[in-house]
C-alpha cells in the first residue's frame, strides 16, 4: 500500500509540474510539441517512396499498355506463362498465338509481357577433353 501511494504522489506532482509549465511555455511562444515540425520526416518518407518506387512503376504500366496496345499480326510474344509464339490474330480483349506450326492458342492481352527480339547466336566454348 505504501508503495502505491507513492506512485500515485509522484505521478500528481509530475502531471502538476508539467501542467504549471504549458502555460508558461506558450506565454513564451515556444512551442512545446515541434508542430508541424514533426511532420516533415513523413513527407520526406512519402516523397522519396513516390520518386523510388511509384513513379518508376506507372511508366512502366503505360509502356506496357502501349505496346499490348499497338499488338499487330506477325509481332513475337512471350506471354507471363513464358510461352514464345507468333501472334496470329488480335481481338479487343484477347490474342490468338500460334506457339507451334498450325497450333493457336487464345491468350488474354493483359498475359503479354513483352516482345520477343531475335535471339542472338550463342557461342560455346567447349573446353578440349584431354585424357592422358
């Protein structure tokens, strides 16, 4: 009991002390809580998180809906799925993709990740088997 009786003095004195101080504080005009102040390392969070992460995001999205917007027949795809085939026939919402010689499959545009370029000529190098 002893011991709670002086938690709840301490804790009053303190409470009394610090309201006893506001009043002289704004009398002052200092600012006690940093306003607006305080705020600033959030901007600072959201500015960077727009020029880092959701800028770079949406170009990608418009470059993405532009080229599944100028899909023509003969252009070469890889779809999400990773299947590399030649589109045959383009509709409003989906794709007609040849993946094998006289084989079409219907894909929706929005599976399209990118075009497909040539694909360049690897070159090995085979390493000389030299048994002794």
């Amino acid at each position: 009991m002893n011991h709670l009786n002086r938690f709840l003095n301490q804790a009053l004195s303190a409470g009394a002390a610090l309201l006893a101080l506001s009043p002289q504080a704004f009398a002052a005009g200092e600012s006690v809580g940093g306003g607006i102040t305080s705020l600033i390392p959030l901007f600072l969070i959201i500015i960077i998180f727009y020029f880092l992460l959701i800028r770079p995001q949406q170009k990608r999205l418009k470059a993405h809906q532009a080229m599944i917007g100028e899909l023509k027949k003969g252009d070469k795809i890889i779809t999400a799925g990773g299947i590399i085939g030649l589109v045959h026939d383009v509709s409003e919402e989906t794709v007609r993709v040849e993946i094998a010689d006289k084989i079409r499959v219907k894909v929706k545009r929005d599976t399209i990740t990118q075009l497909a370029d040539e694909p360049t000529p690897v070159t090995s190098t085979k390493v000389a088997n030299t048994k002794k």
